[in-house]
C-alpha cells in the first residue's frame, strides 16, 4: 500500500506528558487488579482488556501472566535526516529472548508480524520464528507521505503470539488498531485494545478468544488498563527492568 500527499502545514514537535510516560510501565504490573482477577482457580484463557496508546518515541511492554516481566516490547520510533528532508517511523514488536511472533518474511529479507484475523488458531502449527518484527511503517519524503506494511490502518488484528513461562510454551495474542497519520509525516500509531493466553501449556488459543472452557471470561468485568497503579509504579521506579528476562 502506497499513498502520497501533499506536504502542508507546520510539523510539531513530539510531546512527551507524563501519562504517556506512564504507559511504559501499564502492561508491567504483576500486582495490577486485572492480574489478580486473572489468576481466578481453574482459568484456561486468561484476558485482559486494555486501553493502551502505543505513539512515536515510546517503548511498551507486554506482560501476558502478569508476572512483572515483559514477554514482548511494542517499540514505535521516528527519525528524521538533518536537513529534514526524509522522515521515517517504525512500529515494530520485539520478543523477550526465547519468545517468538507469528509473522513472515518478504522476498527482500524484511521481518514482518501478521496481521491476523478473529478465530486464527494460535499453536504449535503456527507460522513462529524469532527475532523482532515490524508492523507497520510510514514517512515522508520530500512532498510525498508513505504508509505500508499489513498493519497499516488497521481495526482488530491480533498478533500471534508464542512465549515461555517456567520453561514452558504458551500461546497467546494482542489485538490491536494501527493508524499511519498523514497529517504528521506518516507517523504510525496503535492502540492495544486486549490480551490473552492459554494457561495450559502447548494448548492453541483462538485469536479473539477471551473465554474458557468453565465459561468464565477473567478479568473482562474490570477497568481496562491504562496506566499503572501508584504502589506498582513506585515498585517500577527503577525502570523497566523485566525486559529481556526470560521466565
């Protein structure tokens, strides 16, 4: 998908207010109330609803078990030439070390994280491999906006996702909109919507699916998470220090 626009209009400068800072930290708390739902005896599908803005120069974790450690990391950049003459923004997935994204490669070498649909089957069939993947990229160059990738301007497409606890496999998903904003330069933005896995090991998981088999949906009657509790944050206030950590 390829789409040029005029250049018009002053570029402002990227913000960073605090709630944006506080995001970092949101998908990070073990001790968050959702978490505590979700651990519920006898769960199968764990979900948890979210609210979360994924915006340009902004790293956010992806913490499935709510255990404090980030099993995945949504990393959104944006870089521009000294002269100004070429931007680029990048929304791109990375994967905590064993932990892997379904996705696939193009014919030139470039990484990419599937954009799939509500009902795909999430297991060990699954098209996984490791390393990050981008999802969607924008920018501008010289009067033109570009937008492309799968994910480009998308409404309720879920990640694949493949990810360890205590040694062993689970899977999981993120849903997620994805917008290229060409009023900024093909800047991309996303909205984490909801999470799930599967707390049995090895099991598929449909994408969309928020319930188990005992019928009850965790963690679905609570707030959506938007920003982290005042006591996690002072527990985090060292940084995201559970990126990376493998389970």
């Amino acid at each position: 998908m390829k789409r040029s626009f005029p250049r018009s209009g002053k570029v402002s400068s990227l913000s960073e207010p605090i709630n944006q800072r506080l995001n970092m930290y949101a998908l990070a708390a073990a001790a968050a109330g959702v978490g505590m739902l979700a651990q519920t005896a006898g769960a199968r599908v764990v979900y948890t609803p979210a609210h979360v803005r994924i915006t340009p120069i902004h790293r956010i974790p992806l913490d499935l078990n709510h255990d404090g450690m980030a099993d995945f990391t949504f990393n959104d950049t944006f870089s521009t030439t000294s002269g100004g003459f070429y931007r680029r923004g990048v929304l791109s997935i990375l994967p905590a070390q064993a932990n892997q994204i379904w996705g696939h490669v193009d014919g030139i070498g470039g990484h990419y994280a599937s954009a799939l649909a509500a009902g795909v089957r999430v297991g060990p069939k699954g098209r996984f491999s490791a390393g990050s993947r981008s999802l969607a990229y924008g920018g501008q160059e010289g009067t033109s906006i570009f937008c492309h990738g799968k994910w480009t301007d998308v409404k309720n497409r879920y990640l694949g996702l493949k990810f360890v606890i205590h040694g062993k496999i689970h899977f999981g998903w993120a849903r997620l909109n994805v917008t290229c904003n060409v009023a900024q330069e093909g800047r991309t933005d996303a909205l984490l919507t909801g999470y799930a896995y599967e707390t049995i090991a090895n099991k598929p998981i449909a994408t969309g699916k928020t319930k188990g088999p005992d019928g009850a949906s965790h963690g679905s009657s609570s707030e959506p998470i938007t920003s982290i509790p005042e006591a996690a944050l002072g527990a985090l206030a060292g940084g995201s220090s559970g990126i990376g950590k493998n389970k």
